[in-house]
C-alpha cells in the first residue's frame, strides 16, 4: 500500500466587528429577534441602492496588512449569482476580479517546529442569511438578520499537510483579528466559520488529487476530525481502486463523518460580472499609512515585551497574550497593584480556575476589568489576607461587585490589631490546654495546630503574622 498525503486549503469567512452591515445601516449585533435587523437594502428588495461602510475597508486592510498581504490599490466589488433560499437579492455581492488583499503569509507554530502558510487573497463580501430546520414541524424557516453582515474571507494557498498546521494556522487567524479588533471570531455564533478543502496524493508526487470541500465547520476540535475522517475515506476511495469527486460534503459531528450534499462549483458557475451599484475603491498611499500607524501591538510583540520588560516568565506571557481577554485583564491589573508578575500569579492560579469552574467561555466571561488589581492591593495593603482574597475575586467574577465595597459591608476585613486579636487567642488557649502543656514540654509541631486554631477563631480574617506574633508573646509569657 502506497503512503499519502493529505493537502489542504482552507477558506476562512469572518464577519467583521462593524456596528451596522457593509451596505446599509442595520444592526450587525448576534442573538436579534428573526428577521428584525433586516431593510429594503440587505432584503434585497427592487430598485434599492448600496452604499459602501468604510469601516469595513479599513477592516479589511488592518486585516491584510497584520498577514503580510499586498493591499490592492484599485479594488472592486463583483457580482456572485446563485440562487438559494436565503439569499433574497439571488446574488451575493464580492470581490472575484480585483480582492483588497493578496499574496500574503503567515508563519505557524506546531511539534515539527515553524512553517509559514501563504494567502492567496483576502476580499470583502456580504453574508447571507441563515436557515432554521424545525425538527418538530418538519419545516425550514429563513431568518435574514445576517444578510448583508460585513465577512472577509481569507483563501490560504494549498499549504497545509496536517489537522495540526490547520489548528495552529486558524488560532493564529483567530488571535491576529482578535487583538485587531476587527472580528470576535466567535465559532460558536458563526462569526468565524472554516471551508476545508482535501485531497490526497501519494507521498513523492507533487500533483494535486480532486478535492473534495467540507463546509462550515463549528469548532477547532470538529475541524480537525473532519480532516482525519476524510483523509481516511479518500484514501479507502483511491486504495480500492474507486474515483474522488470534486464535491461540497457535510460534516456530521454527532455522527462523526462528512455526508455528499452537491457537486462542487466553479467560478464560472456562478456567473460573476462586476456590480454595477458600486463604485471601484480606490486606496492611496496615504490611507495605507494611517491605517499602519493605527495598528495595535499585536500577540508576538505583546508576548515579547511582557518577558523583556516586565520579567514574566514565557510560560506566564504565552498563556495570557493567547486571549484579549487576558490581557486587558493583566494589564489594567498591573497598572493597578504595581506588580506584574503578581498580577500574572493571581490570573494563572485564581482567575482561571474561578472561570473553568463557571464553565463560561472566557471571551463571555464580564466584569470590571479593575477588580483584580483592587484585590491584589487589598491583600498587599493588609487589608484582607490571600483566602479572602480569593473568595472576594470569586464573587467579582459571580456577581462584578467592586471589591472594596464587597469586603466592608461583610466585615471581611482583616484584624490585625494586637488589642483585638488577645483575648480571642487566650480563649484559644484556655480551651486546648493539652496542645499548651505539649508545646511548653517540648513539642513544637503543636505550635501550628494553635495557629491554625486561633485563625479559625478569628473566623479567617486575621492577619496571619500577628497571629504568629501574639500566640508567640502568650505562650513565652506561660513559661
């Protein structure tokens, strides 16, 4: 049996983060009412006119110039005609002829060490709508809210050899426009939505098989499998002497195979002339170089300068620059007590754990983003000890109380005033005078049951070394 090959491209469509959709001012936001964010424009109702977001070309080129692509200084949108239920203007409105950006690259990190995968282009498009299948009524209903919702779609070249350069190539998609802020690329609510295409050949060889496309998979994890599953079946196909088909298949996760749904199309089936409505775009040096200057720091040189200039350790600095979320977090953190690697211990060890506990995602995880920062301080302060501490940042991320506040109206404040902490420490000792007599005879390992006696009797609010202090001067005073 001859060993192959798996080559892979991939198409990646991610709605922008615009306020309103590329040609018309309806709302963009997810999770709308059916059909409420919907116009005679995006509705494709007769004789409407586009009219061009400019936002969504500054998107597009922040996007572009982030992946190393040439930005194309004259651009124009193109007509996609095909006919499906929901898309009610019968054509998609794209770029075929002149994409805003092309020939870029992207350099990826998996266990054989670094590769760099190429784009092939980026262009702008408007979505189409969705379909809603109702189990119970056997029905199919059309919810047009995400008709017209700005999308780029960035077409890599046919570089990838594996489910892990897919899975290292779509995080660092993911983490660039992320940190861009021109995509939530939220998979799970579609605004990040991956087309495989697979083929196989046998190693050695360098012409391409057919390929088949998997549409529209939901997760990394299911991209993945896919890519397994169809790798297999393709090979079976060939092995057994039988013929791939160029084809749109379904992937099943349930199942855990991809399904035919249609025969492949090419360009020429959808008939692509340029739209008439819109005029071509035109880019100038100038507007190129505000758009770089207006560039935010993205993951790599973040991840850097937390190691060289605040001392974290790599390790810390991977993790928190791999989410936007963490890193707005540790900044203002930071900012706040002083203390990088502090804050950078509290976001490993607590906050994390807090979330994984909630079973939230992270990027829906919502509180004020100060709150940790306060914590830390209250605890180096002495306000409060650790535990208390981390109950306090518990109910902050539970509730987004604000931390201060919180900690006095429910007396969590720490005792550390000897006058204070005496006479509960004496009743302590009054009542374990075993454990007393043991440490005056010699037996020191008593001494910690006492601490830890006397700080729950103190409810855990004490401060520990005053604690340690106290008990100390008592039991020297019973000599």
């Amino acid at each position: 049996m001859a060993d192959y090959e798996m080559v892979i491209g991939l198409e990646v469509h991610c709605e922008l983060s615009t306020k309103s959709k590329i040609f018309c001012g309806c709302s963009t936001k997810f999770g709308g009412a059916p059909n409420t964010h919907v116009c005679e424009i995006c509705s494709g109702m007769p004789g409407t006119l586009p009219t061009l977001n400019k936002s969504v070309v500054e998107f597009a080129v922040k996007a572009g110039t982030a992946l190393n692509c040439e930005i194309t200084r004259n651009n124009k949108f193109d007509r996609k005609n095909y006919f499906y239920p929901d898309l009610p203007k019968a054509y998609q409105v794209s770029q075929l002829y002149f994409p805003i950006c092309r020939n870029g690259r992207v350099e990826i990190k998996t266990s054989k060490g670094t590769k760099y995968i190429g784009i092939h282009e980026i262009h702008m498009e408007e979505d189409a709508g969705k379909l809603v299948h109702d189990p119970y009524t056997d029905k199919t209903m059309v919810d047009y809210n995400r008709c017209g919702v700005p999308l780029i779609e960035i077409v890599s070249e046919p570089d990838f050899r594996s489910a892990e350069e897919v899975t290292a190539y779509l995080e660092k998609l993911r983490d660039t426009l992320q940190y861009l802020g021109v995509s939530d690329c939220k998979m799970q609510e579609g605004s990040m939505r991956a087309d495989v295409n697979l083929s196989v050949r046998p190693v050695g060889t360098t012409e391409f098989g057919t390929r088949t496309e998997m549409k529209n998979i939901a997760s990394l994890k299911a991209i993945a499998r896919a890519i397994e599953y169809e790798f297999e079946r393709q090979v079976d196909t060939v092995e057994a002497g039988g013929r791939i088909i160029q084809e749109t298949r379904r992937w099943d996760d349930t199942k855990e195979m991809t399904y035919s749904m249609r025969s492949k199309e090419n360009a020429q089936d959808y008939k692509y002339f340029p739209e008439p409505d819109l005029m071509p775009i035109v880019i100038s040096e100038e507007y190129l170089n505000k758009v770089r200057e207006e560039m935010p720091e993205l993951a790599e040189a973040k991840k850097e300068r937390y190691i060289s200039q605040l001392g974290l350790p790599e390790y810390d600095a991977d993790i928190i620059t791999g989410s936007t979320t963490l890193v707005k977090i540790f900044e203002k953190t930071a900012d706040i007590c002083g203390n990088p690697k502090e804050a950078s211990n509290w976001i490993l060890t607590d906050l994390l754990k807090i979330i994984n506990d909630s079973g939230k995602p992270l990027d829906e995880v919502s509180f004020r983003t100060e709150s940790l920062g306060e914590i830390i301080k209250l605890v180096s302060d002495g306000k409060i000890n650790r535990k208390t501490g981390k109950q306090v940042l518990a109910k902050a991320v539970e509730e987004d109380i604000i931390p201060e506040e919180y900690v006095k109206a429910n007396g969590l404040a720490q005792v550390s005033d000897a006058g204070a902490i005496e006479p509960v420490i004496k009743e302590v000792l009054g009542s374990n005078e075993k454990a007393v007599n043991e440490y005056l005879g010699g037996a020191e390992k008593n001494f910690q049951f006492l601490i830890g006696q006397s700080m729950r009797a103190l409810k855990g609010k004490a401060d520990p070394q005053s604690v340690r202090t106290v008990l100390q001067k008592l039991l020297d005073e019973m000599r």
